[in-house]
C-alpha cells in the first residue's frame, strides 16, 4: 500500500512538474529538475503516508500487530524477570550530568521492585585524564550513596578502538555471557523502571525478538531550539513512529540507544568487519545500529519498534551549531550505508530500505541544492542566450516556451501539503485524545505549531548547505575528529557568524544575480535566500535560554512532562549525584592530595611493569613533582594516572613537600 501510494503521487506530481517547464522537459536542464524533483518527492511522499498511516492506526486504538498489544497487560505483568545488564557508553561527557541520569533510572527502577535484576555498567572511552577520574570518582561516590556495590561497575578501556561499538563489543566479550539482555542507553537517555521491566517481559515473552526498540521523546530542553525540537517530536512523534513501526513490524531499524537486545545472538551476529572499499567505504563501520539490526534480520531475529514503552527520553542538542556538529559524524556514517545496501548479502530489503531512508537524510540536501542551481541555469537561460525557437532541423512549427506560475503556486501547495498535513493531524490527534492541555491547551498549542513550522522553515535552507558540505566531505573522506558532545552551553556571535559566513555571502550573490535575472525569480529565491543571510542572528536567538524559559513560562512550546510533571524529571533535578568536588585543583591534583581518592585510584590501576615502562614512569613522576601536573602532557598524566605504584609513591611524596613547593602550595589550599 505504502509503495503503490508513493509511486502513484510521484508520477502525477513529476508529469504536472513537466507542464510547468517551458519546454515541458525538452531540455537536459529541464530533464535534471524533474529527475531531481521526482527523487525528492517520493521521499517526501514516504513521510506523508506514514505519518498518515499512524494517524489512522492511533485513531483506531493503535496497532493491534504491535508488541504489546499481543497480549494483556496482566500477563506481561506476571511475566518472570531474567538478568539484565543496563550499558552506558560514554566519551568526554559531563560527569554530573551523565552519572546522574543513570542514578535517576536506578532510583526508577528501585521503585519498580525489579531492581535486583539490573546490573550498570559505566564504559567509558575518555582520554583526558581529568576527566576520566573525575568518572571514578563520581561512580565510587554514585554506588557508595545507593548502596550499590556490586552492582554498578565501572570501566575504562585503554585502547580506543572502533568507537561507540567497540566499546560495547569490549563489555561483550568480558561480561555478555553473564546476561540474557542488555539495554544500551547513551549518555543523555533517561528511562523509566516501569519501561525497563516491560521491555524485559516483552523479550521474555517473545523469544524470536533480538532488538526491542523504544520510541525516545526529546526532554530537559532549555534553549529556544531544543524546546522547539522536543515540542515537535513530542507532539508529531507518535504519529510517525506508529506509522513506521505499522509499516516495518518485525523488521524495523535498531537506533543505538534506548533499546533491549538479546545478547547471544547479537554477539553471534552482529560483529562488525570493517568495509574493504575504498575512501569513505574503507576501514571501521560509523553508524553501527542500523547494520546491528540488518544482521539479526539476516540471522532470522526480529526487530522491533514499539511506541508503546513509555518514560524513554533522551535530550537535543542545545544548539543548532552542536546539531550541524552531531549531522557531520553522521552523514559520514550514514553515507557508508550506500556500500552495504548495495553489495550487503542475504539483507532484507527493509533493512537495506532503511538505509536509504538514512541515506536520503543527506543526500536530500545537495539534490534540493542542484534543483536551485538548474532552475537558475532555466531562468538565466531565458534572460541570457536567445531563445532557440527551431531546436531540431528542418522543424516546421516553432516552439514557444511558457512558463506557468499559477502550476507552479499548486504544485508548491501540494507540496506545502504533505510536509505540514501531518503536523496538522497531529494536533488533531493531541486535541481528540484530551493531550492539548499537556501541551498548554487548545489555543497555546496552535501558536507553538506555528512557531515550530516558521522555525523549521527558517532552518531548512541553512541545514541545506550545510548537509551538502557534510556530503562533500564524506565523499572526500575528510578525516573526522571523534569527541564528546556539547550538551550545554549556548552560541556566539563570533563562533556563529563564521560558521555562516559562506552561507550568507553565497546567499547574498544568489538573490543579486537573480535580481538581475528576473524580478519574479527574485521573490522566489526569498524564501531560501533571507534565512542563509541571516543564519548568524538565527543561531545565536535560537540558543538563548533565557527566551527559550520565556516562551515556557508564556505556556508555548510546552510538552507534557512540563505540564503534568514527571517523578523522572523530580529526580533528575531533585537528586544529583554527590561527589566531591575538585575546587580550583584538577582531578589529577586531587587524585595526588586526596587520600581517600587516591586509594580508589590506586586500587582502580594497573602495576603496568616492564623495565622501559618503569624507568619513563620514573622519570615522569620526578618530573610531575618538580614541574607540577601542567609541566605534563595529557598522555604523560594517563600514562601516571594507569599506574599504582606512580599513584602511590607520587601521594607520599606530594604530602612530604616543602610548604614553599608548588604541591605544597597546593596541599595547604587542598
């Protein structure tokens, strides 16, 4: 149904693109645009019928194929617990924020009685070391305050390999044997013990399963642009992902987080090679979680998707500059998905579907960009060279090029039509299901809809070009720098303007030449042109969250955790996780001075041996104790920081200091 929908209003929107065109498609210029714009529509197209399919299934009850709706909530209750490990990979994160997140769902699942089953694991792939002990501190401190030794664990891993899936792939092979299931959650997820407990059931319940996945919802936004985009997903969301998850049932996509997978054929399956192509498709897969998933279809598990499982939230980014910084890592590893689609063996084709659905993410952009470029060489064209009235030899009648803007005002329409009827449904769907009050009631969630769609609209041309230098880059297989997400903080104009000066510039060129074109090209190329030239003052409003608190307190953009209130979020806020804090010293200093987390440093070290080793650690903790910690390389503290007897011996010797030393400056002030 999905695909005969989409073809059918592919072709009748590209054959009334074609009477638009002067030459109806007579020219290979023509040609290129409606090439390009039949690609473009149908993906458009695909996100209409789907989030019209969730429209229709949640007006009848929701789907009655989905997994929870397979059986009774009484027996999924009465459904026995198996022993669950609860992983959260992390890398260069804010310690308090990350660790308690993970203390908020223990408190979560604590409530639930189940929390017996649930083993934490903290995989951390930090290089800075002030950052890495930091961890340790803060875990040592997180388990002694639940009283959950032996339960939350810690680790390390010395060697950086294969990034987010490397690491989980380590946890695997020392402890995977251990656990029937194990949820993945990122730094920033945020899950209820109730959901954690059904997902677990639901497993247990259906044995054929390898991936359950949740449905996260955006929360915890504080900036103009995050409270726009956990407003949108939280009202629109429902809809797509009931339709999606309609559409793909047992063969839907694994997202990387927030979900439950069966261990043992995921550690049988799901090892990654690294691609033997060339460039882009050459050495470590990126984005992991969609091939996860097609190896367990290949392997004959399912995969799930269930918008059911509640209290699954994970966080935006705060800004629309860490957004673009996040899409770079991702269209890289999205892109690599093009070789797998291709030339993986024995992959279902929705898997290799939702590769080119992720694919098409990106690759949107630079075709939405080569329309803009060929529709500009069809209006120059006019303007420019003269007319060629007898294109063919010996031609009899001449051919007279007409353009139609009254099409083209309808084809924009129906257009406008599939991208905004959803959202229109959606609100619709909010209002007949007595959510509108959740969003601040009927009339104040009319205004955060069209708030969200002139921002959306603002956004679009400026994530246009920026997915297209994101393209280009992959393509070229510009090397990428993996770090930790900024998950704070707001932008600067300085940090804002050049990172849209290009945009702005090309912008600005664009609407002059196209003035002197044709004025009505002009005010066409407006609504593309006017959000490129202002990015800078768009990223920098956007980021502010003292307007964002303002539009929160004024009731719009308000979601239902804010409205109804939330036992997660009162946790969140209400308990942090206490460990000491550092001061004005590092964590290295305070890992030297302090005795009791000196201890735990030590006791978390290795005795790295070795006569080479020893003698460089030797002379690295003469020279740490001469020159201080800021006299070394980050290496050069790690490499004192993995070692207990440099921890140790460093300690006796930092409290034996003269008074006038640094460290003994230090130890007075500690």
């Amino acid at each position: 149904m999905l695909l005969v929908a989409v073809l059918l209003q592919t072709v009748f929107a590209t054959w009334f693109m074609l009477s638009i065109l002067p030459y109806n498609g007579g020219t290979w210029v023509e040609i290129g645009m409606a090439s390009i714009f039949a690609i473009l529509f149908s993906w458009i197209s695909l996100g209409f019928w789907i989030g019209v399919f969730g429209f229709v299934l949640r007006l009848r009850g929701g789907d009655r194929h989905s997994l929870m709706h397979q059986q009774t909530a009484s027996t999924l209750a009465s459904t026995p617990m198996a022993r669950t490990a609860v992983v959260m990979p992390i890398y260069n994160e804010n310690v308090s924020d990350c660790l308690g997140r993970l203390k908020t769902v223990y408190l979560s699942l604590r409530r639930t009685g189940q929390v017996e089953h649930f083993d934490f694991f903290i995989l951390s792939d930090t290089r800075d070391p002030d950052i890495w002990l930091d961890e340790q501190a803060a875990w040592a401190s997180l388990t002694e305050e639940l009283q959950a030794e032996g339960q939350i664990h810690y680790r390390r891993r010395p060697l950086n390999q294969n990034y987010k899936s490397g690491n989980v792939g380590d946890f695997l092979r020392r402890w995977g044997k251990s656990y029937p299931y194990m949820v993945v959650l990122d730094a920033d997820s945020l899950m209820g013990g109730d959901t954690l407990v059904q997902m677990v059931q639901l497993m247990q319940r259906h044995p054929r399963v390898g991936i359950l996945q949740s449905s996260p919802s955006l929360l915890n936004g504080q900036s103009v642009f995050a409270r726009i985009q956990q407003f949108s997903n939280q009202l629109y969301g429902p809809l797509f992902t009931t339709g999606l998850a309609a559409i793909q049932m047992g063969e839907a996509a694994f997202w990387g987080h927030n979900a439950i997978l069966r261990t043992a054929p995921f550690m049988q399956y799901c090892g990654l090679r690294k691609l033997p192509g060339w460039g882009l498709f050459k050495g470590p897969i990126l984005s992991h979680d969609f091939v996860e998933a097609a190896y367990m279809g290949r392997a004959g598990q399912e995969v799930w998707l269930e918008p059911e499982l509640r209290q699954s939230y994970e966080e935006s980014p705060p800004t629309l500059v860490e957004e673009l910084n996040r899409d770079r890592r991702w269209a890289k590893g999205n892109l690599q998905h093009l070789w797998l689609m291709l030339r993986g063996r024995r992959l279902r084709l929705a898997h290799r579907m939702a590769f080119l659905n992720g694919i098409m993410s990106y690759a949107a952009s630079p075709l939405w960009l080569a329309f803009l470029v060929l529709a500009t060489v069809a209006a120059a064209s006019m303007v420019i060279w003269p007319i060629e009235y007898f294109p063919e030899a010996h031609q009899l009648h001449p051919v007279w090029p007409e353009w139609r803007p009254l099409r083209a005002i309808v084809l924009i329409s129906i257009t406008f039509a599939l991208l905004f009827l959803p959202k229109f449904l959606a609100v619709f769907d909010a209002v007949m299901g007595g959510r509108s009050r959740s969003f601040g009631g009927a009339s104040r969630l009319m205004v955060s809809v069209l708030l969200e769609m002139l921002v959306s609209a603002l956004l679009a041309p400026i994530r246009m070009l920026s997915h297209t230098r994101f393209v280009l880059e992959s393509l070229f297989n510009i090397k990428l720098q993996w770090a930790g997400q900024n998950r704070s903080g707001e932008s600067g104009w300085s940090e804002a303007i050049i990172n849209q000066a290009f945009g702005s510039l090309l912008a600005l060129g664009w609407i002059g030449f196209a003035y002197w074109i044709d004025p009505m090209f002009f005010l066409w190329s407006l609504p593309v042109a006017i959000p490129l030239i202002f990015a800078a003052p768009v990223f920098v409003l956007l980021s502010r969250i003292r307007a964002g608190q303002t539009l929160r307190r004024g009731g719009l953009l308000v979601i239902p955790e804010e409205s109804s209130g939330s036992q997660l979020l009162d946790d969140l806020s209400n308990e942090p996780i206490h460990h000491q804090a550092h001061g004005q010293m590092s964590a290295f200093q305070q890992a030297l001075i302090n005795p009791r987390l000196n201890a735990l440093h030590a006791g978390l070290a290795r005795d790295l041996g070795g006569a080479t080793r020893k003698e460089r650690l030797q002379a690295l903790r003469t020279r740490c104790l001469r020159e201080g910690a800021e006299g070394l390389s980050n290496t050069e503290r790690t490499l004192l920081a993995r070692d207990r007897v440099s921890l140790e011996w460093l300690h006796v010797q930092i409290w034996r200091a003269p008074a006038e030393s640094l460290w003994g400056q230090l130890l007075r002030r500690s």
